[in-house]
C-alpha cells in the first residue's frame, strides 16, 4: 500500500466517525413559558389513577395485588364506582402478566368481578418475522402502541410484575429508568393510566415505605403514585386489608380504604378471588404499615400508652391540632391515638375554631362539681357549649 492509499484509508476511516454535518435548522428546541397553556391532571380516579402516567401497586405476598389491578379493572370496563363512590369513565384495558395465567386466574377474576370481557385485551407476546417471541417493550412498544391505538379508548394498562419490563439489572438506577421509559411514553401517548405490581423487600419493616419496594429506588421515583396493600390489624384485632397512598407527586399522599378478598363461583366449576371495598381510613401510609407489622404485645403497649396519653392529656376540651402536635411530641403514632381514643369514647365535636376533643366523663365530672373554682366553672361552660355544637363525626 502506497502512502497515498494509507493516507485515504485513513481520511475515510475519519469521516466515517466524524458528527454529521449540521442543518441550518438544527440546534436545541426552547419553549417559552408564555407559549404552554397550563392543563389539569386527567384522573381516571381522583387522587389514585393518573391518565397518561405510570403508577406503583406494591405490597407484600399473599396482599391481592393483581385482584386489585382486576378489580380496577372491571370498574373501568363497565364504567362502574371506585371505592369512594365517584363514577368511572368507561374504557379498554390492557393486560400485560408474566406470573399469571389468563385462562384459568385472570378472566375468571374479572368474570367474578362483572368486567366487561370485550373490553380486556392480553398482551401475549409479538410477531417478529413471522414467529412469536416474548413481548419487550423496549423492542416491541412501536408495534404495541399501534395496536393500542387500532383498539381506541384504552384506559387503563395494567403490567404484572413491573420488573418483567427490566431487561437489565432490576437495582441498577440507570437500567431501571431506561426500562421504564417507553412505559412512561406509553402511557402519555395513549392517555392512559399505567399501573405496575412489585413486592416489598424483606427484613425493610419500620422504613419510608416507599423506599421499601423491590429493587432500584428508580421504580418509585419514575412513577407518579406509589400505592401499597397490606394486612392490618383491626380495632377488634382481626386481621383487615387495606390500600393505601404511599407517594404522589401530583395529589395526597395518605389516605386509603379498607377491603376485603373473597371466593365466588365465577363460572360452574370454576373459584375465583373478587375484592369488595370497604371503609375510607386515614393516616399515612408509614403509620398504618407500622401497625401492620408491629409485635402484637408491641402493639398493644403502645395503644395502652396512648390511651393514658390521652386520659393525661383530655382534662378539658382540646383542640385536634393540639392532639395531633402532643401525640407527635410524644413520640405516639397518630394511628395509635385514633385507636385509643376509640377504646376511650373519646367525643369529637366541631366547634367556630375546629375540632376539639373530650373524655366522655368530663362534662359529667365537672357539671356535678359543688365547689368548682372560676376557672373550673369556665371549663364547664366551655364543655356545656361544645355539648350544643354540631354533633357530625369528625373526619380525623
């Protein structure tokens, strides 16, 4: 080889890794402020259900997470009621399981359910070639948001566990956000509300219960809502489900509703598990897994303890926000205190400035004291007036 043919192998080797040539129009796109019309999250489920964002379910084995999905499921399907009462706009879902069965779990549970069947689409797999492999959203999203798109209407997307879309390692902060991107343009491109499953990780119990959730710290920070199941116990002390708000980052984070897993003849001769919803509950998400997973005797100390926190406390009608600061103060879940004002009789009522707390006793005590001070006989027209206001359950 001569030195000019060395010389232009090696040009050519140069301008096949040099940058291409800009265009006039190339360069970084701006958009001004002024320019973007300010819009509303779109809720498939006020506060829960975000339309063109991905959502978390996570919780510990055995919760009913995917019966939860399905009964969502049933409610978008044939426009139905969520937990709180409010209607849903009807709608197809999309189902993407790696753990389950459609033939002989998942369409018997939305048949248990009432869902709509000619609304639920499965995502088996994609044609590549001409021979089916196993569905990746990262190679097969084009062809799958074109088949969603053919379907129209598709609402909600639900993807069973969530760790299936993690090609990659499942801790590593930078493989988890790649993954789950074209989940996220999914879901912005069809308007749709996508919801993962994922577990809890062991040994994790009295944590944020965010950062509990299996895996990279980048599944809850990419999605929207983080929502948990878990097994508490009641004031009865049987066992009780509840769904909880862990994290949004576009509405409340606390708040939840108690419900309930059981068995119905779907079909003769074929059981499946339905979820019926019970009670809205307060708290955060923190403090009611605490509960959950608290020793029993544990447990019981503690609401003993609140209960005389509140028996110190309760000398005369106090205002909630004081409860609430006390209770924090001393270091009481405000769970905990709920419950044992509960046990107490405590009487909540709704004074001009709030909502104030009082022992049930306290009225009585003090209306039959002869030989009250002035301040004590204040008290008691400061109770004797809280008897006369708004006897409405308080919503804390």
């Amino acid at each position: 080889m001569t030195a000019r043919d060395r010389y232009e192998a090696m040009a050519s080797a140069l301008d096949a890794h040099a940058p291409p040539v800009p265009r006039a129009d190339d360069g970084v796109i701006l958009i001004r402020g002024s320019d973007i019309t300010p819009e509303p999250i779109a809720w498939l489920w006020r506060n829960w259900l975000a339309l063109g964002k991905l959502h978390l379910l996570a919780g510990a084995p055995g919760q009913g997470k995917t019966t939860i999905a399905l009964a969502a499921t049933a409610t978008v399907t044939t426009g139905g009621r969520w937990p709180d009462g409010s209607r849903c706009e009807r709608g197809n879902v999309l189902i993407w399981s790696g753990e389950d069965d459609s033939a002989d779990t998942l369409l018997p549970r939305l048949i248990g359910m009432g869902a709509d069947r000619d609304r639920v689409f499965f995502i088996k797999g994609a044609r590549i070639g001409g021979e089916v492999s196993p569905f990746d959203p990262a190679r097969d999203l084009v062809q799958l948001t074109e088949a969603a798109t053919r379907i129209g209407d598709v609402k909600l997307l639900i993807v069973d566990p969530i760790v299936s879309a993690v090609t990659g390692d499942s801790h590593k902060n930078t493989e988890v956000r790649r993954a789950m991107q074209p989940l996220v343009d999914l879901a912005s491109h069809l308007r749709a509300a996508a919801l993962g499953i994922t577990h809890l990780s062991k040994g994790t119990a009295g944590r944020d219960p965010t950062e509990r959730v299996t895996g990279s710290i980048a599944f809850t920070a990419v999605v929207r809502v983080v929502l948990l199941a878990a097994k508490v116990k009641g004031d009865n002390g049987e066992d009780k489900r509840i769904l909880v708000r862990s994290k949004s980052n576009i509405g409340p984070d606390d708040g939840g509703f108690e419900y309930h897993i059981e068995q119905v003849q779907a079909l003769p001769g074929i059981a499946a598990s339905v979820v019926t919803w019970g009670n809205a509950i307060d708290g955060t998400a923190r403090e009611l897994l605490a509960e959950a997973e608290a020793d029993p005797q544990d447990g019981s100390s503690a609401k003993e303890s609140a209960e005389d926190f509140l028996r110190e406390l309760l000398t005369s009608s106090t205002p909630t926000k004081n409860v609430q600061s006390e209770a924090k103060e001393a270091g009481h879940a405000w769970a905990t205190v709920r419950r044992a004002s509960e046990v107490l009789g405590v009487i909540k009522k709704k004074g001009e400035s709030g909502w104030y707390w009082r022992l049930p006793q306290l009225a009585q005590e003090m209306a039959t004291c002869s030989t009250c001070s002035d301040s004590e006989s204040e008290q008691v027209e400061q109770v004797e007036g809280m008897q006369a206001l708004s006897a409405d359950s308080e919503v804390l």
